[in-house]
C-alpha cells in the first residue's frame, strides 16, 4: 500500500514537473506565421526560455528601482539657478531621511531613502519609467509589426494617454502629447521647431526596451527605436537614447567568460559608438570612465561632473540652449538628457554589475534619480533574470503590474510580468525571422541569429 501511494505521489511530482516545463515553454504566437528554418552554424543561439526568464528579471528590477529611485527625485540638483538644493547625497545618506524635492512637494513613497518592494500580494505602481515602454511592446504587439509608424504612435499614445488630468508626464513628452493634439505626427513632435524641450531626458526613458526585442543586433535595434526616439528627443538626447538602446541589444548575448561587471564595460563601451565624438555626449561618457578607471570614490566623480558640466558648460555642454526657460527657472536643467547622462554613467561604473548597489548609488547620485535607476536596474535585472533578481534580495515578490495607475484603455488594467515577457518574447520572434534573416526552433525553444 505504501509503496502504491509512492508510485502515485512520483507521478504526479513527474505530471506537475512535465506541466511546469511546458508553461517555461512558451507556446507560440498566434499571429506570426513560423517558417522552417534550418541553421548553418555559423548563428547566435539563445534559448527562448531564458529570455523569457530575463524580460521577467527586466521588469521586476526595473519597477524596484524605479520606485526607489522616486524617493530621492529632484532631492538634489545643485545651487544654480533660483532653486538651490544644498549638498549632493553621498553613500552615508543611504538609509536615512529622505530631504524634499526642489518642488517642495511630492507623492510620499518613504520618508526613509531605502529599497521600495511590493510584496508577493502587493501590485507595482506604473509609472513614466515602464509605462510607455509597455505602450510601445503593446503598440508593436498589436500592429503585428517590428518597426511602428508615426501614426501607430501617435493614435496609440491619444488613446492610452490622458490629456487632461493628471497623467504623469513631463518636460519633451507632455511636449510632444500637445502637439500630437492637434495632429501633428512624429517624428515631428520632436524636432526643436516644434519642440523647445527636444535636449531633455524623455526619450532614455521610454525607449531602451526596443534593444532587447533585436537581441545582439544592436543596429536593427536602433533602428527599430529611431522614431519613438525622435517622437520627443533630436541631437544628444536621441544619440543618449541610442547608446542605451544599443547595451540593451548587447547584453542578450554576454560574453560567458566574463562577469557582469566586465560584460557592462564592453558592452558600453560598444555602444559609445552612438556618440559622435564631437558630441558632448560623447565627452561626457569619456571623462565619467576616465574618473571611474582612475579610482575617485563616485561622490567626487558625481561632484566633478556639477562642476564641469553645469557650473562650467564644458564640452560644449550649454544645457540652457534649447530648453524652455520655465524649465531654467525651475532646476536650470535638471530633468536634461545631458546631466542625467552623465549622473547614469557614475552608477553604472562605480556600481560595477551589482544590481543592489547600482540601484543605491544611481538613487543618490542627484537630479532625475528615478530614471538612470530604473535604467540599470532593467538592464541588470535582466541580465541576471527573475530568479537572480529575487535571489539579490533573497525575497520573492508580486509580479502584477498596474497600468492603469497612469495610463488608460488597455484590455486589462491589472498585468503581469509573465504576460509582459511573453509577449516581449513574441514581437523578439517577428524580429527574429523577418527582420535579421534567422529562425525559431519552437520544439527546442531557440532562437537562431545570423552572427
């Protein structure tokens, strides 16, 4: 009898195994058509499966950071201009009382500058950082497309995008919703005649997904990009975007014989070819590195970035060129693509592939700190996946999502990361097979990329 009920019991563990490998499977799109595709041996080969892991690592990681980062938004811009926000945060801050943005006033997240998790019962927050980026992954999805036209962005942000009351956007976005108002199209919406706020950081933010939808091919993802870049971004802040777009694209294939750490450096380093040289961009990512390999604790590189870029201009970096001057009145530029560039570099260097120190540093690095945190955290988080996110913070956490905290008129306002990386998953095959000249393999879930 005993023995009857262990054989029972083996079979259903071996059922409940057999069923939870085929969930891990992820069955196929319905609306692509899958081709034979016979492999040569000369393609990158990544498992669909594991990818599908790291977009779930992507999103959790990066809604922690995002909300963490929230904390300390705006605490710290420097003393130019009419705000003055006292001294920089450094690393002794970091568990200690949150100070008040330049705007004196802002959603209470946590009077404490700490991690922000929602437990395993609890629901993230949407907001500016994941919500256009799930508009866009929504957009492609839905218009069975890899590269959206002017008119699928535009129809798409007026139809899941408030215009009247609150709706959680700033500075080159709000910009580029008004003039989508009255019909104008991007890329239009973003070029400086139309757009005074075309330098800000808005596109980094809505746009770095796009690179692991073309995994390892860092050209195609740019170009798949470009015109959601140039909805709301032109000249540094679109070759920023780019350069982010870029190590997204590269981190889905990372060198095995190196760490995170060092797969980072290339891969940024690969992708400073988005830069042109004489761009203040590029300027920038070099003396930031160039600090970093020199070995300054990241307050003095943080605090010799201020100095250089927004109290002297160097580099050719006039941050008041081209934005609004209720923006200089504001922060004199705080929400800029160019400061907050640079801010991302320290954290990304100095937090040398770790995702919770990344988190912590870029948190208290000053100006925008919910983006560049929000930046690596996805990046890391996916390169380690779901499971090495929960495994950083030895915790398990919820994975449903709430879009419609600040955006609108999607089937479901309540989603999950599975569903998300799912279809992340799927608009990565349609990109895949008719885009960069590869194939799926549905029985053995790999993808095969021409190298």
């Amino acid at each position: 009898m005993k023995k009857l009920i262990l054989i029972s019991f083996m079979v259903a563990f071996i059922s409940c195994s057999d069923q939870k490998k085929q969930n891990e499977k992820i069955i196929k799109d319905l609306n692509l058509v899958y081709k034979d595709y016979t492999p040569n041996g000369n393609e990158i080969v990544i498992s669909r499966t594991n990818y599908f892991n790291k977009l779930k690592g992507f999103w959790l990681a990066q809604c922690i950071a995002n909300w963490t980062g929230l904390i300390t938004e705006m605490d710290k811009t420097g003393n130019i201009g009419k705000v003055k926000t006292g001294a920089f945060y450094t690393r002794e801050d970091w568990g200690g009382e949150d100070q008040p943005a330049f705007w004196q006033q802002k959603e209470e997240i946590s009077r404490t500058i700490d991690f922000v998790f929602e437990g395993s019962d609890g629901i993230w927050g949407a907001d500016d950082d994941t919500d256009i980026e799930y508009i866009y992954q929504h957009l492609l999805y839905t218009n069975k497309t890899s590269k959206l036209t002017g008119e699928q962005i535009r129809d798409g942000w007026l139809k899941h995008i408030k215009n009247k009351e609150e709706n959680f956007l700033w500075v080159s976005n709000q910009r580029a919703l008004d003039l989508m108002i009255i019909g104008i199209v991007p890329p239009n919406t973003g070029d400086p005649k139309n757009n005074p706020d075309f330098d800000m950081i808005d596109a980094q933010l809505t746009t770095e997904i796009f690179g692991f939808y073309s995994p390892s091919n860092p050209d195609f993802a740019v170009k798949m990009a470009e015109l959601p870049i140039q909805t709301t971004a032109r000249f540094n802040a679109e070759w920023i975007s780019k350069f982010y777009v870029s190590m997204y694209s590269l981190a889905a294939n990372p060198d095995p014989k190196l760490s995170i750490k060092d797969n980072l450096l290339t891969i940024a380093e690969k992708s400073r070819d988005q830069l042109p040289n004489d761009s203040y961009a590029s300027k920038m990512y070099d003396f930031t590195k160039k600090q970093y390999e020199d070995g300054l604790p990241w307050e003095t590189i943080r605090d010799n970035v201020y100095q250089r870029y927004q109290v002297e201009n160097m580099d050719g970096y006039d941050y008041s060129s081209g934005i609004s001057e209720e923006e200089i009145e504001k922060c004199n530029g705080c929400a800029a693509a160019g400061i907050n560039f640079a801010a991302s570099l320290i954290s990304l260097f100095a937090g040398e592939g770790d995702l919770k120190e990344t988190i912590k540093i870029a948190s208290l690095m000053g100006w925008d700190s919910d983006n560049p945190t929000a930046t690596w955290g996805g990046l890391i988080g996916f390169m380690i996946g779901h499971d090495g996110v929960e495994k950083a913070f030895e915790r398990s956490f919820s994975e449903e999502y709430n879009i419609h905290r600040t955006r609108q008129n999607f089937p479901t306002g309540i989603d999950n990361f599975t569903n998300m990386a799912k279809i992340g998953v799927f608009i990565t095959d349609r990109v895949i097979q008719d885009e960069l000249g590869g194939g799926i393999d549905l029985d053995k879930n790999l993808w095969y990329i021409p190298n």
